[in-house]
C-alpha cells in the first residue's frame, strides 16, 4: 500500500497536479461548509458583468468569465471580489511556463474564505490563458484560491474547474515574480499581489 501511496506522490509531482492543491484549512475534504449558490444566470460572455479586471503590479488583466462552463464558481467569485476580497492577497505560486496561483488569505496555500465550491469540470482544455480553481483531494474542495495558466497543460484537463480566460494583457501576468519549481513553486522573497479585481460593470456605474 505505501508503494502505491508513494507512486502516486511521484506521479502528481511530475505531472504537475500536485502545485494546484489547496493545502491545510481548505484539505479538510467535507469538513467546511458547502456553497450553496445556485449559480450565475448571465451566461453572455460579452456582458460587462461577466467581465473580471485583475490590477497586478505590471498593468491590468482582462479576464472573461465563464458562467456557462462553470456558473456557481463565477457567482461566487463576483461576491468575493465585489467584498474585496483578492485585493492586497499574493500570488505565493508561480512556475515559469506552467501556472500563477493566488486568492489565499493566508499566503500559504493554506487558507480560503470558508466554503467549498461543488466541482463544475467541462470539456474545456487547460491551455494559455485559462483561469482554474485549486483544489484538494476532494473534487468539491476548491475555494477561493485560483491559477492562471503561463503554459498549454492539457493533462489537467477534467480534473480542474475552469472559470475563466484572460482576453487582454497576459504579458503582465508573465511578469509576476517566479518561484522555485523544485519548492512547489513557492516565492523566496516578497511576491508580486493584487492591486485589486474589479467587474467591469461595477466600474460604468
């Protein structure tokens, strides 16, 4: 049994899955309380509302959400960012030419903002670009923590909620600060935050 433990530990590491587990608070697998959202009924992907902006030190991501792939996760996400919630947090695992990972209060890789969102898996391919939601073992373990693809990674395909795809400005998302592949991706030194997210609508008013 330890064999076949330790197998698929070597396994994850290679394949990449391993750098986007949510870890501690948000691995308790059931133990938090469940989202019970029922999911953003605005599915025009061309709508202001469904239409997130990401200020990161380098300039200001566009990103198209995906309520028609993934509606509870993006209601969700709306109500986060609009308590401002991301903004001031760390992007605390960034590997070069694989993904950006943020969204934990913690700054660890440890924390969330306290409910679990039920898995909303698609056919969508995880390519340049994309926006996924870290998770634990659980498929309903994601929370608030996200990652933003550097790099096509097609082996995470089904097994990750993607929420969204950034349109405009993924040369600033290059720029966030790196970390160490051989630690997980976690930044030595001070890393790169969120200035803040905003949805576009909220911003015409």
């Amino acid at each position: 049994m330890r064999l076949v433990v330790l197998a698929l530990i070597v396994i994850a590491i290679a394949t990449g899955v391993w750098f986007l587990t949510s870890q501690g608070a948000v691995q308790s697998d059931g133990a938090m309380s469940l989202y019970q959202g029922t999911g953003e009924t605005n599915l025009n992907l061309n709508s202001d509302d469904n239409i997130l902006l990401l200020e990161i030190p380098a300039g200001t991501v566009v990103i198209t959400m995906r309520p028609d792939l993934a509606p509870i996760h993006v209601q969700r996400i709306k109500e986060l960012v609009r308590k401002g919630f991301y903004d001031g947090l760390k992007f605390h695992r960034v590997i070069e030419g694989f993904m950006a990972q943020g969204g934990d209060p913690d700054g660890t890789g440890r924390g969330g903002s306290g409910f679990n969102l039920p898995a909303e898996f698609s056919q969508e391919k995880f390519e340049r670009g994309v926006l996924g939601m870290a998770r634990a073992r659980s498929i309903n373990s994601a929370d608030s923590q996200f990652f933003i693809m550097l790099g096509d990674a097609p082996h995470l395909s089904g097994q990750y909620t993607i929420w969204g795809q950034v349109t405009k400005g993924m040369e600033f998302v290059d720029a966030l600060k790196k970390g160490n592949k051989n630690a997980n991706g976690q930044i030595s030194g001070k890393p790169d935050r969120i200035k803040r997210m905003r949805i576009k609508s909220d911003t015409l008013n």
